[in-house]
C-alpha cells in the first residue's frame, strides 16, 4: 500500500478515536457526581489547582454554561494502543450551584474501550478541600 494512503488512514483512525468537547459534554447525567459543602465560586477558585494535580491540559472553561472541558493522560500501560499511539482522555467538569453553599461537581468522561477508566481523580482533589455532603 502506498505510504500516502498509510498516513491518510492512521489520520483518519487518530480523528475518530478523539472525544471533542461536545462529545464529553452530551455524556452529562452520565459521570460521577458528588455535593461539596462550597460555593460554586469556591468549586470555581478551586479548579485550576485540582486540573493541575491531574496533569489537566488543554483546559477550556464556560463559566456561562458552568461547563470545564479538559484532556488529561492515560496511564503510562494503557497509553499506548495497538498501533503504538499514546492516548489522552477528554473530560468534562459539570459545577452546578445548588444552593449558596452547596455546589454539585459532576465529572464525566469518554471512555476508551477497553480501557478503565478512573476519572474520580478531580474529586479526589476537591476532597482535599471540601467536604463531600452525603
């Protein structure tokens, strides 16, 4: 096969398996959700911190629509597929204000298949900070 059609199909398979933000983002209702004893300005000031402790890159947040989407990297065993391409996993970060001091932090995540994923790792570092309201 010509090395061009090579590339254009390893092009083609590396496009489809990445989640875009809408993806990630029509997966709400989906994720992990936890109730934080916080404001959402609180939830808001902690975010950076809590992205930055997970490796978070490619970080875009919509305070308006109270949405955070970010990539952030496989472990090192499960980076690397079949084909030898490293991978990442898009998230999304839902903070919705409950109440003036109760906030709902829901995490979601595309999955890759055969992958497991945990994506609890956001609210482990929001635990740090706040308490969880059961």
């Amino acid at each position: 096969m010509n090395k061009k059609y090579l590339f254009l199909l390893a092009a083609l398979f590396l496009f489809m398996s990445c989640a875009t933000a809408q993806s990630v983002k029509e997966a709400k209702g989906k994720g992990l959700i936890v109730i934080y004893a916080a404001s959402s300005a609180d939830i808001w000031a902690a975010m950076p911190d809590a992205l930055k402790e997970i490796n978070a890159f490619d970080v875009a947040e919509n305070r308006a629509e109270n949405f955070i989407y970010a990539k952030i990297p496989m472990s090192v065993m499960a980076r690397i597929n079949s084909y030898g391409m490293a991978h990442h996993l898009s998230i999304a970060i839902f903070i919705e204000p409950m109440t003036e001091k109760q906030t709902s932090v829901e995490v979601t995540c595309q999955r890759t298949e055969g992958v497991n994923v945990n994506y609890s790792d956001v609210h482990w570092t929001l635990d740090k900070k706040f308490k969880r309201i059961e």
